[in-house]
C-alpha cells in the first residue's frame, strides 16, 4: 500500500545525513496518467524529499503504455 512506501520516503528524509541518502528508487507503481500529478497521494512526499536534497527516480511503468506513465512516476517532480 502507498502509506508504507510513504513511511519509507519520510524515514529517509529524516536519516538522510547519517546514511548520505541522496535518491530515492521507487519501482513501483500502478494508474495511467498522461500528465503530471499534483494531487495524488506521492505529491508531499516527493516535494518534502525533493526540498531535503534527495532526489526521486520511479520506474516509468512495465505494462507497455506509449502515451502515459504510472504513480509515482506521474508524479510532478519524480525522474521517471
């Protein structure tokens, strides 16, 4: 579920100085989307670790869309 994946997002911005964390791989994801994501669920948590200095990689999807990504690649500020 996503609060779990959230939950890790905000413990490594917490650990990010004792363990050097400097990105995030999140290769998860489900939906279809064909444009960027500022409401979603992934949106403040990508901004708070985008704003900590770590970046955010997520895989682009695996079911082979040509035109639109999955969440939390959809998400405004995630390298997808």
């Amino acid at each position: 579920p996503s609060s779990i994946v959230l939950e890790a997002i905000n413990w490594a911005i917490v650990n990010r100085h004792t363990y050097n964390i400097v990105a995030l791989n999140l290769s998860l994801g489900s939906g279809m989307y064909s444009s960027p994501q500022t409401g979603g669920v992934y949106f403040p948590a990508v901004q708070n670790a985008r704003s900590a200095g770590i970046s955010v990689v997520a895989a682009a999807g695996n079911e082979g869309y040509i035109s639109s990504l999955i969440n939390p690649a959809a998400t405004e500020g995630v390298i997808s």
